[in-house]
C-alpha cells in the first residue's frame, strides 16, 4: 500500500517564497506617492532605527518607511536571536513606530501569523548568506545615489540572492540592487 506523502509546511513556505521572490516585485510610483510626500518630514532613518533595535544577537533583517492610517512610520523586522538561529528555533519581530516624532518609541510585535513569518524566514536564510548587513547596504547606498533611503531588505530576483534598496529623491524614486555576497552593484 502506497502511502501519500506530504510537504512540510516550511517546505511549502520555502517554494512560495522562493518562486513569489523570482517573480521579483512591482514597483510602481502611484503606489509611493503618500510617502515621498511625508518622507521628508522625517526625523529618524532606516539607521536610526537598525541601530536603535540591533542589540545583542537581535538582527535587523529588513527595515522601511511605510503610510499607515495617513501616518508616516518607520520600522525594522528583527531575528531576536540573530543569524546563526534556525527560522523555526528564532522569534520574528517587528519594530514599529512615528517617524516624525521627536523621539521614536515604536510598538513591539512578535509575529505570529504566517505571512510574516514566512517572509521573515526568508530575509534571515538570505541574510545568513552574506557578510553584509542592512547598514552596510545602506551607507553603499547612499555613496551610490543621492536621497533618503525608505526601505532596504534582501530578496531573490530572477533566481539571484540581492540586496533592493528604495531611495527618495524629489519627489520621486529610484530603485538599487546590490549582489547579496559581494555587495556589488547590479
């Protein structure tokens, strides 16, 4: 008798991920423009923030800009226990909070749904990848195009490990992609 076998559910994740990360992501100007507008209304950065929450082996795996409710916030997902923690053994967080208040005092979620964590498995297997951090991402960044950064996290694109980085220039943006090892400019 034939016995059906079963994926586990991070394999299924694994596969969506993975084949929704090759289709790479739209990004379209329409889908921006509240923010550019806030943006410079901005009193802390994407490395504000990285900092702010990088403490101990807690790793910044993804940080961005974002309009909520006509608010302006900035926030950073994290791996509580840092990179060399399996997903499955970690804890996934997000740090949320006002961008434009004089001191940013974000909210603390611990994801629990599994579009978060999935998402979240995917950035820290990614990040394990490489040497580099989200910082290091951002100060190329910022050598290599004038703006404020809004958002940077590690994808897969067209089956490639890279690094994409929004960046804010009046009004408009502009799109960069680094290689996930070497940090070069793709």
């Amino acid at each position: 008798m034939r016995q059906a076998v079963f994926p586990s559910m991070l394999g299924v994740a694994l596969v969506l991920l993975f084949a929704a990360g090759a289709m790479g992501g739209e990004y379209e100007a329409e889908d921006y423009a509240p923010l550019l507008k806030e943006l410079p209304q901005a009193k802390h950065g994407l490395t504000d923030v990285i900092s702010e929450v990088s403490k101990g082996p807690e790793t910044a795996i993804e940080s961005k800009f974002e309009m909520e409710d006509g608010k302006l916030l900035v926030g950073v997902y994290t791996a509580e226990k840092g990179l060399g923690v399996d997903a499955e053994n970690n804890v996934f967080k997000e740090y949320n909070g006002a961008a434009s208040e004089a001191k940013w005092t974000p909210e603390e979620e611990v994801f629990k749904d599994f579009e978060h964590i999935a998402r979240s498995a995917q950035y820290e297997t990614l990040l394990s990848m490489t040497k580099l951090s989200l910082l290091d991402v951002i100060a190329k960044a910022q050598k290599d195009q004038p703006g404020t950064v809004f958002e940077v996290k590690p994808v897969v694109e067209d089956g490639r490990p890279i690094f994409s980085v929004l960046v804010a220039e009046d009004g408009k943006f502009h799109r960069l992609r680094y290689d996930l090892v070497s940090g070069t400019r793709l």
